[in-house]
C-alpha cells in the first residue's frame, strides 16, 4: 500500500468510528477500531507510518488508535480487555479510562464471587436469615 491510501484507509477508519459510535452502532465500532489498530501496527512494522497517521496520533490521546479500541471495549463492559489495551497509551484521559476500566473490572468480580457464593434464591450461606431457611421447605 502506498503512503498516501494508507493515510486515507487510517483517517476514513478514524472517522468511521466516531460516527459508528456516535450513532449507536457499537459492534461495527469495536470492528472499525480493530481495523484501525492492526493498520497502524502493520504501518509501523514496514516502516510505512504515513505522516497523517502520526499526526493524528501524537495530536491527543483521544485520537489513539488504542485509545478508540479500548473505549469500544469499554462500551461492551469488557473492561480488563479495555485496561490491557491502554497499558501503553500515553494521556490523561487514557491513563483515567484504564484506572477506571481497571476499577469496574474489580467490581465486575466482587459481584460475579458474590453471585456465585450464594445459596439458592440468593440467600447466602451461612450469612443469611436463619427463618428463611425454615420458608423454603
């Protein structure tokens, strides 16, 4: 690809997630971004990194390709796969997304091993009304 489509694909893509976003469209987002992460990775493996792309990139980190990425995850609940994405990602705003993403994935957790330690009806065992019990035979 010359440097000039790949700079074009980078911004239509950009741009493509904004508007797929924005417009409720979440799945086609998270997709749109994938592809937008991977070109940029592949750009930058054959040291094709269009000046475009760069530009963009070293504008905010809201125009991260990572960033964009880890937002969409974060829009599905995915939130350890949001974190893990912005390891690297230089910024305010992603460096609070990933301490938030990390925080949620933390309660996601709590509450999924206090679902699962409950008894049946939700009643906890051993923590619960012991006339309860009485109630269920």
């Amino acid at each position: 690809m010359g440097e000039a489509l790949v700079s074009n694909v980078y911004i239509e893509l950009q741009q493509a997630v904004y508007d797929l976003s924005s417009r409720g469209l979440l799945q086609a987002a998270r997709w749109a971004s994938e592809q937008l992460v991977g070109l940029d990775d592949a750009a930058q493996q054959h040291g094709h990194a269009s000046s475009a792309a760069k530009l963009v990139r070293d504008s905010s980190s809201d125009n991260h390709p990572h960033f964009l990425l880890a937002k969409s995850h974060f829009d599905f609940k995915d939130y350890r796969r949001a974190a893990f994405v912005l390891q690297s990602v230089p910024g305010n705003k992603a460096t609070f997304l990933r301490l938030y993403s990390t925080y949620l994935a933390g309660e996601q957790r709590k509450e999924d091993a206090r679902i699962e330690a409950a008894g049946p009806l939700g009643v906890r065992a051993g923590g619960g009304n012991p006339d309860l019990e009485a109630l269920y035979r």
